[in-house]
C-alpha cells in the first residue's frame, strides 16, 4: 500500500468516525424521527465503496498519470451503479420510510463525495 493510499484510509477512517459521533449525538436527540435501523449499513456501505474506489485511481494515476481521467470516472460511475443497486434493493423490501432513507443516503453520499473530491485534488497538486 502507498503512502497516499496509506493516508487515505487513515483520513476516511476518521471522517466515518466524526459522523458517527455526530450521528450519534443527533439521532437520539434532534433527528429521532429519521433514524432508521438500515443508517449504519448506509454508512459503512458508503464509506467502504468511497475507500475502495480511491484506492483503485490512486493506484491507476500511480502507475500511469495519463489513466488518472479514466480511472476516476469508471469509479464514479460504478460507485453510483453501487449505491442504486443498493436503493432499489433496500426499498423493495421497506418502503415505509422513504423519504427518511433517501434523506439519510444523500446526505452521507454528497458528505463523502466533498471529502474525496477534496483528497482527489490534494492528491492531483502532487
């Protein structure tokens, strides 16, 4: 593992841990009525495809600058495909709590999305 990925992970690591502190100070309190059950596999879900996704355009830039554009689009695209995938199966079975689901996912989507768009452009000044 490189140095970038290596610090990577550390950073996502702690950024997953912050919003589990948040989430944990606010769902009980302000946010009782969107907590759902499925919140934690959410986030675990996102943050591990955010991980892995990073990981695999550091290593395309690493190893070839010119696959950098490619790799980090083919991620993107098969990140969303992932969590669609994971939308529509979640919702098939409980479609109760719609708009709660839906609010959580896009908050920790665009969350982490900021947080690797930052890490991507940190990585590109390099």
């Amino acid at each position: 593992m490189s140095d970038a990925s290596r610090k990577f992970v550390i950073k996502i690591g702690l950024f997953t841990l912050t919003i589990i502190i948040i989430s944990a100070v606010l769902f009980p309190t302000i946010l009782n009525k969107v907590y759902l059950a499925v919140f934690p596999i959410q986030l675990l879900l996102i943050a591990v495809v955010t991980t892995i996704g990073h990981l695999w355009v550091i290593r395309a830039a690493d190893q070839n600058p010119m696959k950098f554009t490619t790799a980090f689009m083919a991620s993107v695209t098969l990140k969303l495909l992932v969590y669609l995938f994971f939308m529509l199966i979640y919702l098939l079975f409980d479609h109760t709590q719609v708009i709660s689901f839906m609010l959580t996912f896009i908050v920790l989507y665009i969350s982490f999305t900021i947080f690797e768009v930052i890490q991507v452009l940190k990585f590109i000044k390099k």
